[in-house]
C-alpha cells in the first residue's frame, strides 16, 4: 500500500508562488525519517539508527520507512561500512536510498579511471582508502587504472548493484525528496539528474513553490534550514558529527539528530 502511494511519477504540476503552497502532509498511518548526507560516517549511521528505534520504541506508529538523501561516500573515513550496511539493507526500517553526486562520482570513477583526477577533488581519495585501495600513485596523480582495477576487486556486487540501482527521486503525500534540489520553474516530472544531484545557487535562492515540498541535502547547513518550499538537512556530518532527520508525519514535523 505504501509504494503504491508514493512510487508514482510525480505530477506535472506547474510551479508557482509560495504563496500558493498547501499544508503539506504524508499519508495517514505513516512515518518517514527523511536523512541527510552521511558522508563516510557508518558511526553516525549507526547513532541515527538507534534514535530512529528510540523513537519508534517511544512513539509508535502503523508503519514507518526512511529515505536516505544521497552522499553515504566520501570525505568522512567509513566510505565502503556505509554502503555494505545500506547494500544490505541493515537498518532498522524500509528505506528509499537516492543517488548523490557522490554516489555519481564513484560511478563515473567505475566507468572510467580517468575520473578519478576529478573525484579526488571532493574526497574520492578517503572513499578509496576505505576500500582498502593502495594510493601512494593516485595521490600523486599517476597510475588511476591500478587504483581502479583494486576497487573494482574489493566492492562486492551487493554494493555495486546497489550504487547502480539508486534513484534520484523519490516522492511521498506532499513532499519531493531528492539530494540537491529542483530547477525552478521546471515541473517535477521533468527534472533530470544533473540537476537533482547538484543545483546549488538557482535552486536555493528561488522562492518559487515546486509543485511539492522539496526535501534535500548537499549544502551543509549549521541547523535544518526550512523555508516555505524547501527543507535542507544536510548538517555536515562528516565534520560536524552531527547527522539529521527530518521526521514525518501526517502534517507534523520534527528533527533527530546524531
């Protein structure tokens, strides 16, 4: 019953003023723990967890599931223990795990050593040396195929598959979930991927409502920054230690943290 009410195409809803925004809301009998970017940081994946099962032990609920918003990789040291646990779906509740350009990055590392020039740029280096990659080359710029050949002999299938299989969506009641943001004045329907995993400025500064709330990461933020559009979540966790939830729930909202 829920992936009927939430896996749908999202709406071509035409966006328009904030003004025009509903109160928003989920669907009745369900919680959602909306996460924002881990970021290598399995021990605060860990800490998040137990919340979430304080939370549901505390306060009950018909059903429950979560949406991981993107960048399990990168900057932080536990790269590769983040992405085996959500590969193997270990985690307390169902969840909807969304691409992040980092989640990109490594992928398109996987497609071409080459890559990895860019990626090393945004933390890939720590990514591959969580997977046990030998880099005394690659951080000096040489030998990217070695590197390359090594990750793809560590990452099991479980987590390739996973990596593969990631969306950049995800919808749910009166909300929209996805890593980066929206383009505005660009109906839900027809966002593409580019943009979903990294807009920044356009996204951020637009006042315009998107057809739905826009829930996301990938611009850290000292606290959860709610505007009349849009929600951020992302609080830095891999520097900060401090790894957000966005909790859901009929039109409640409210926040754990790590």
């Amino acid at each position: 019953m829920w992936a009927k009410l939430t896996r749908k195409k999202p709406e071509a809803t035409k966006p328009s003023a904030v003004a025009d925004a509903p109160v928003a809301s989920v669907p009745d009998g369900h919680r959602i723990y909306a996460i924002g970017d881990i970021h290598g940081r399995a021990d605060l994946l860990d800490s998040i967890a137990r919340e979430i099962e304080a939370d549901l032990s505390s306060a009950p609920v018909a059903t429950a599931s979560a949406v991981f918003l993107g960048d399990y990789v990168d900057r932080g040291p536990h790269s590769s223990q983040v992405l085996e646990r959500l590969a193997h779906r270990d985690f307390p509740i169902p969840f909807v795990a969304l691409r992040g350009n980092h989640e990109q990055m490594l992928l398109n590392f996987l497609a071409d050593p080459a890559f990895l020039s860019t990626w090393r740029q945004f933390g890939g280096l720590e990514a591959l040396h969580s997977f046990g990659v030998d880099l005394r080359d690659a951080r000096e710029g040489r030998d990217y195929e070695r590197a390359h050949a090594e990750l793809v002999e560590a990452m099991s299938p479980e987590v390739r598959a996973f990596l593969e299989q990631t969306p950049t969506s995800f919808q749910a009641g009166d909300y929209f979930f996805c890593h980066a943001g929206v383009r505005p004045n660009v109906p839900l329907a027809s966002q593409v991927d580019k943009d979903l995993m990294w807009i920044r400025d356009d996204f951020l500064r637009s006042p315009a409502y998107h057809g739905k709330i826009v829930i996301h990461g990938h611009t850290p933020v000292d606290e959860p920054d709610l505007r009349p559009n849009r929600i951020n979540i992302d609080t830095g966790a891999y520097a900060s230690g401090r790894l957000t939830s966005l909790v859901l729930e009929g039109q409640s909202r409210r926040f754990l943290s790590t």
